[in-house]
C-alpha cells in the first residue's frame, strides 16, 4: 500500500546542500522528508572533496622526503604501500560519515527515505511505497562524472572519481582525459604516490584561473615528471592486451595501464521526470532564478543540479538561501561574485571574486597589486617560496578579486573572501595587523603597493620638509 506523507519540505538527495536544508528545517521544527538513492554523504563525502583531499594528504607526506635536503636532512625514499593508502582514504570518510548519516538525521528529526524519487505532478513525488505532498521541494540531487563521446569509450575500461578511489594497487600510468582541478589534483597525487601521469586537455588547464597564477601550479606539476598535454583532442580510445590507449587527432597515441575521464560534470536530473512537475531544464541543469526557484515555484534546485558552481561550499550557500526563502519567506538572493573556490594541488590555487582579465572587461581603469611569496619571512623559514599574491582593484580602490597561489592559499583566500564580500576598499587591509611571522602578511604587503607611488611622490616629500620646520 502506498503511504502519503504530507511535510513542510521534501528534499531530494542527501549531499552536502540538501543535508545542510533537512537539518536546518528540522532544528526550526519543520517536518522534512529527505530522498536519497545512493550513499548518504553524496559525491563530496563519497567520491569526491573527502577522498581527494585525503588521497592528496597522502601524497604531500609522500613527497616529504624529497625535500628534506632543503633542510639540512637526507631522508629514504618514502615505501608506499598503496593498499594502505587507500585505507587511509576510506578511514577518512568513514570517520566523517557519522556527520552525514540516516541515524543522526533521523535522531534530528528528518524522515529519511532511501530511494529513487520522481515527480509525479506539480506537487507530488513518489518513491517506493511512498507519495509525498510537500509544501515546498528542494532538488538537490548534485552531479556526475560527464562522459565525453569519444569513439571506442563504450568498450574501453575507465575511471572516474566515483571509481578511482577503489584502486588498491597504484596505476603503473594514469592516462587523464581533462586539465581541469579534478584532473589535476588527482594527476598530483599519483604522480607523488609512484604512478607515471600523463594529461590529456583539448583546450588550456585550469581555464577558469587567472593564467598567471595557473601557471605556477603547472610548472610544479611539470617538474614533478607530470606530462601534460594542451590542446590535443583524444579521437578514440581502446584497450588492447591489458592497456588502454588514446588516440589523438593526428595519430600519436599514449598508452597507459589506466584512463580516468575527468572531462567535466553533469547535472543529475536523470529519472527525476522533472517534465511532470512543470520543471524546465536544460543540459547544464535545472533552471532557477535568482532566488533558487524553479520554474514551478514549489520547487527549489540547489548545488551542481542547479547549474551554477559546482563546488560543496556553494550548494551550503544555497541551502541557506532556499530556508531564508522557504521558511522565513525572505527575499534572499545568490550572489556568485564573492564565491571562492580552492585547487587543491601543491601549490595550492585559489580564488574569489573578478580576474585580471574580467575586470579589466568591467571596468574602465584597474589596478593590479602583486607580493612573492619568496618576499615573506615565514614561507622563506618554511622553504615554501613558490608563489605569490595577486589583487585587483577598482581605480578608487575597492576590491575586485584576489588570486594567491602557493602554500595553504585556500587558508589565505578567506580573509579576501570577507573584504569583498563586505565591500571594503584596500585601505582596510593596510590598517590589519598581522601576526609575524605568518604568511597572510603577503596579503597586507600586496595592499601597501597600492598607495606606494604616492607614498614616495614630491607632495609627501614637501609635506613632511614643511612638518620638518616645527621641529
């Protein structure tokens, strides 16, 4: 027999953003129904933000070793054993997976419900015994590994980051189809845990970063033995005796013992039947507006479903619009613009608000500010020079974006993160003290080049020899 469960909110898919709406709903009271076909946790717990950064925590140890000289030390090479490694992995997500659970959802209150849903008109979705007529429904269903149509890839075996976290013996050669930080982050980490690697990108690396700054990150990946190809189209694929191979336009072909696809994502809205609800959407993912709202409006989409960024931080952020907008009935609105987002290699890269090159489109005359980290005390003690910090600014100098690119930038980005999101203008960061030796000072350092030509002009000079004159 079918159940009817009437909630306030129905969520569909227990990722980071729709864990994030079912545990506020529930702490304010509301009845929530919250949908899950897969793995609790989602793609960022499961195959995603977790094990990647836990595989790469790995690696960085890894690669210790061959540093040591900097300091006065010769240390082995490190023995890895991959097996281990991958327990590691999976020790860091079973460590987390407690947060994400059925049982501590349901102790807050939340009426889990593992299945497939699917709407079955504007107000209804069903999953196995269940109808749900909720008040309002959140998608929040994430995104996949996208499969490019690259002839041959049907019959070939490949992996994805759903998959490639299963290995339990590292590639002898990684082949990677995508430059992006996917891509990359894993090419790193193989690199450092004993795999040859080797990148195949048809159009340019880490095309969405500021290009002088993604430039560092691809020189260290170089001079780790990491090949990486640009602007080469893979024309099919096979896999002969053992090995996978890829062709590219022209002929050459790489071989490999292992090919990961991490040529982008796509929006899971497959098996939804979002048509019978009234819900429009297009390849990307399911259109919203400004408010999160689709175009019927019972029904928000959150995360990568919704076609925006694709990062865990962002699908939080939209969580939080979507109860100011469901519960509160507030006009909240996303704003992108002061969204950062972190590559995770070594050195890292990360970014918020407008590059050079976007602001220089919006905006009559910029200014560009710049600090090495070779400049800085504590990355000089630390041995971690490569680097630096870039800042754009508006003429009269209020904060367009920031670029850093070197050791723990995705630490240093927040504090850049806030000033645009505040609005602040780069007087602000010259007044902040910063502790010494720490390398936030590379942000404070940047700040001060702004006001240095006048700092030094002949009307300072003249006002001060006129201070001069009172003693």
């Amino acid at each position: 027999m079918t159940e009817t469960l009437t909630p306030d909110i129905c969520v569909i898919g227990a990722g980071s953003g729709g864990l994030s709406v079912a545990a506020a709903a529930a702490a304010f009271g509301v009845p929530v129904v919250l949908i899950e076909k897969g793995r609790m946790g989602g793609d960022c717990l499961n195959y995603g933000c977790v094990p990647s950064k836990a595989l790469l925590a790995a690696a960085r140890h890894a690669a210790e070793p061959r540093r040591a000289n900097l300091f006065g030390m010769e240390l082995p090479r490190a023995k890895i054993d991959f097996a281990k490694v991958n327990a590691h992995v999976h020790g860091v997500i079973a460590a987390i997976a407690p947060n994400d659970s059925t049982e501590r959802f349901t102790g807050l209150g939340v009426h889990v419900i593992a299945g497939a849903a699917r709407f079955t008109d504007a107000r209804t979705v069903a999953v196995g015994n269940f109808e749900i007529k909720a008040r309002r429904f959140v998608v929040a269903t994430g995104s996949a590994a996208a499969v490019p149509p690259i002839p041959g890839l049907d019959s070939t075996p490949f992996l994805t980051n759903e998959t490639i976290f299963e290995l339990k013996e590292c590639p002898e050669h990684l082949v990677i189809i995508g430059g992006g930080p996917i891509g990359l982050e894993l090419a790193q980490a193989h690199g450092r845990l004993g795999a040859a690697v080797t990148v195949l990108e048809a159009a340019t690396p880490l095309a969405k970063d500021d290009p002088e700054c993604a430039e560092v990150v691809l020189a260290q990946l170089a001079r780790e033995g990491i090949a990486i190809r640009t602007g080469v189209k893979v024309a099919r694929v096979a896999h002969d005796g053992g090995k996978v191979q890829a062709v590219l336009e022209g002929g050459e072909t790489v071989e490999g013992s292992h090919l990961l696809v991490a040529a982008g994502r796509k929006a899971n809205t497959e098996g939804l039947d979002l048509a019978a609800a009234g819900i429009k959407y297009e390849p990307r993912g399911i259109m919203v507006d400004k408010g999160l709202k689709t175009s019927n409006k019972k029904v928000y989409a959150i995360g990568d479903v919704a076609g925006g960024p694709q990062f865990t931080h962002a699908a939080n952020y939209h969580a939080g619009i979507v109860i100011r907008n469901a519960l509160f009935r507030l006009p909240a609105k996303t704003n992108h613009d002061t969204l950062p987002w972190v590559t995770f290699t070594d050195p890292e890269l990360a970014h918020v608000g407008l590059t050079e090159s976007q602001a220089r489109e919006r905006h009559k005359t910029i200014r560009v500010l710049r600090w090495p980290y070779h400049e800085n005390d504590r990355a000089q003690a630390e041995r971690e020079t490569h680097g630096h910090i870039k800042v754009v600014t508006a003429k009269n100098g209020r904060i367009l974006g920031a670029t850093i690119v070197g050791a723990h930038a995705g630490e240093l980005i927040t504090t850049w993160t806030l000033a645009l999101t505040q609005g602040l203008n780069i007087r602000a960061m010259t007044g902040i003290v910063m502790p010494y030796p720490t390398l936030a000072e590379i942000g404070k350092r940047a700040a001060i080049t702004y006001f240095s030509s006048s700092l030094t002009g002949s009307t300072v000079r003249r006002l001060i020899g006129f201070l001069r004159r009172f003693g």
